[in-house]
C-alpha cells in the first residue's frame, strides 16, 4: 500500500515542478519573483512531507536551509531588476 505522506510528497513535488516551469516562461520579472517564491515554498513543504515521512530530522534541517538561501535570491534578485528602481 502507498504511504499517504509519500504521495503528499510527490504530489508537492510535481507542484513544485509546475511552477518551476511557470518560472521559467514567464517574461515579466515581477511574476517569475511570484513564482519562485511559490516554488520554493512548495519545495519547503514537500521537504516538511518527506521529513515526517521517513522520520529523520535531517530532511528538515536541509529543506530549511535551502528554503532560506531560496527566498534570500529571490529577494536579490526583486531588488537588483531593472523595473524595480522606478
């Protein structure tokens, strides 16, 4: 039988991969900040999923720490764009 927090983790995880793709296509900078930051959060909870279920709190330590390099680019980023000195 499949384990309920895997699927949850998959789940996520193709989430995740979706708006990676939105990521990627879009051309307006303001919108792809959006969808990293979605990316990155869905990434973070499919990590949280994957910690529980396989009961190691290393999962969770590594989920946040790439969580937190994750949104400290996005806010690099948002801030060096050339829209956002207007």
């Amino acid at each position: 039988m499949i384990d309920p927090w895997f699927f949850a983790a998959f789940c996520l995880v193709l989430l995740a991969a979706c708006a990676l793709v939105r990521v990627v296509r879009i051309p307006v900078i303001y919108d792809r900040i959006v969808a990293a930051a979605v990316t990155i959060t869905l990434a973070a909870v499919a990590g949280l999923v994957l910690s529980i279920a396989l009961g190691n709190i290393l999962v969770l330590d590594v989920t946040i720490i790439l969580a937190l390099l994750g949104y400290a680019a996005v806010i690099a980023k948002g801030s060096s764009a050339k829209e956002a000195g207007a």
